[in-house]
C-alpha cells in the first residue's frame, strides 16, 4: 500500500490525519512525511489499521459493542 492510498483509506472512514498523528504519538508533519512514501511498512499499517479499528467500536452504538 502506498501512502496515498492510505490517506485515500482514512479519507474514506472520516479519520483526520491530525487525529491519526495524535493516536500514534506523532505530528501531523511527520505523519505526512511518512505517508509520502511509495510503500508503506507492514507494522506501520497495522499500527494505523489498530487506530482505524478503535474509532470504528467507539462510533458504534454501546448495545452493539457488548455483542
């Protein structure tokens, strides 16, 4: 996966950059600067893929999470 098809990726599901950066303990900056490359790690997609996970559960209403 290339770094803009992971901000295409979280584009898609609502998620900031900003808010990505602040959940991996980072800056935006660098976030930027680590999306620009032609492929992306396979820890640092999981890292993000974690993120994307999280604010999936939390958007749900809270019955549905005890299921």
């Amino acid at each position: 996966m290339t770094g803009e098809e992971m901000k295409t990726y979280l584009k898609q599901r609502g998620l900031s950059l900003a808010s990505v950066a602040e959940e991996l303990g980072t800056s935006p900056q660098n976030l930027n600067g680590k999306l620009k490359a032609k492929s992306l790690k396979s820890d640092f997609i999981s890292a993000i893929k974690a993120i994307i996970d999280r604010c999936a559960l939390h958007s749900l209403p809270r019955w549905k999470r005890l299921l």
